[in-house]
C-alpha cells in the first residue's frame, strides 16, 4: 500500500507548546499534503510540499520533508485549543493516478488550555 | 472561496436499501472522489472521476457506483446498503493539473447508518 503512517497516534499537549506530528510513506512522491480534520467534520488542506522542496511555512506551520528518508513532519508552533484536530497526511505518486491522495491513518491532536 | 457540499449530514437507511449520496461544487474542477472514512483505517478511496461520464474505481469499489453526469456533480450509490457500510464518507474535488498533485477540497461529510 501506498498509504502514509503518522507517528504519534495521538499526541495531547499545553496550550503555548509546539506539536510536532511525523509521517513516513513507501513510495517515490509528486508531492506531500497535510489535511486537518475537526471532529466528525470534512478535511481542510493544511499545506502542500513537493518532492524537490525540503522546507515550507504557513503561518504556525512548518512542514519539512525528507525523501531520502521518506518521510515529513508537520510543526505547529505556539499551539492553541482550536488547533485540536486530526491531522492526516497524504501523498499523491508517480506510479498511481497522479491526481489520487493516498492517506495516513491520522494523529489525534489534543491542546489542552 | 472554494465550495463542495453534500446532500446530508446524517443519513439512516435500512439494510438492502439503495441509497444516494449527492456532491456538488462550484469550482468548475474537473477531479472528484469519493472517499469512506472509517476510524483506525483512514480515508479510502471508492471511486473518483476526471471527466464528465468518466470514472474509475479507487481502492474499495465493491458495493458502490458513481454516477458523474455533469461536471460539477458526482454522485456515490449504493445499490443495496448493508451494515458493514455504516460510515462517514467523504466527498473532495480538485483541478486536474495534468501533472497531478493539487489540493483537494473536501465536503462537510455524511454520516451514514445502515440498521
């Protein structure tokens, strides 16, 4: 399977700390995407990071992305109690439909105030 | 701002009946998908489409049909539902690049129950 696998399942922290949140997929990527999911909600796209990027940033976001390891993290700084969500990410490669996601399993997030 | 919306929110059918689930967006993309989402398993793909009248089977078909007769609707059916597809599923559109690799943007999801 294609799928990624996010590391730690679940993660629950202080408000004011960072999150960090690991993904580690199979296979050679197009590009990397982070979703955020609110409970029994739709997903909302995060972030995008190609194959050939190794850092990006979007306000409290940092995504880095190793290919040689095959693997991302996902940072949010100075989190809040809104940021609790799931946090998925997924990859779209080469070798399947190159408009298809493939996604993890999720890590739950909790911030506690 | 970016909008695909489905039918329901929450759905209760009875097993072996046929149940449609509707997803519209006004984006003018041309990728949609359908995917169920269950808790420990993720998202899985049943079906996405890249064109009008198009569509091909995405991880988990077995059960399910789509229907694609305009482009900014993309219909998922199950033809007789059974427990087993009491879910959340999911609906996401994006642009088709070509090259692959946007975004998708999701529906709000239906949560349905089949007793």
């Amino acid at each position: 399977s294609q799928q990624g696998e996010e590391d730690p399942q679940a993660l629950s922290i202080q408000e004011g700390e960072n999150a960090t949140m690991n993904c580690s997929y199979k296979t050679s990527i197009n590009n990397l995407q982070w979703y955020r999911q609110n409970s029994g909600r739709g997903l909302v796209h995060l972030i995008l990071i190609r194959s050939n990027e190794r850092e990006k940033h979007s306000g409290r976001l940092r995504v880095t992305l190793d290919t040689s390891k095959k693997s991302s993290s996902l940072l949010i700084t100075a989190s809040r109690a809104a940021d609790t969500a799931s946090y998925f990410c997924a990859t779209v490669s080469w070798q399947a439909g190159a408009n298809n996601l493939f996604f993890g399993t999720g890590t739950r997030l909790t911030v506690i105030p | 701002d970016v909008k695909v919306t489905q039918s329901s929110r929450y759905l209760v059918k009875r097993t072996g009946e046929k149940v449609f689930l509707e997803c519209v967006q006004d984006m003018d993309h041309e990728n949609m998908f359908w995917y169920r989402q269950d808790p420990g398993l993720g998202l899985r793909l049943i079906y996405f489409s890249y064109d009008v009248k198009m569509k091909e089977k995405g991880d988990i078909p077995e059960g399910y049909s789509v229907s694609r007769e305009k482009k900014e609707r993309f219909s998922l059916i199950l033809e007789s539902a059974s427990t087993n597809q009491t879910s959340m599923y999911l609906c996401a559109s994006s642009f088709n690049t070509g090259t692959g690799g946007y975004e998708q943007y999701f529906g709000p999801g239906t949560r349905l129950t089949v007793t």
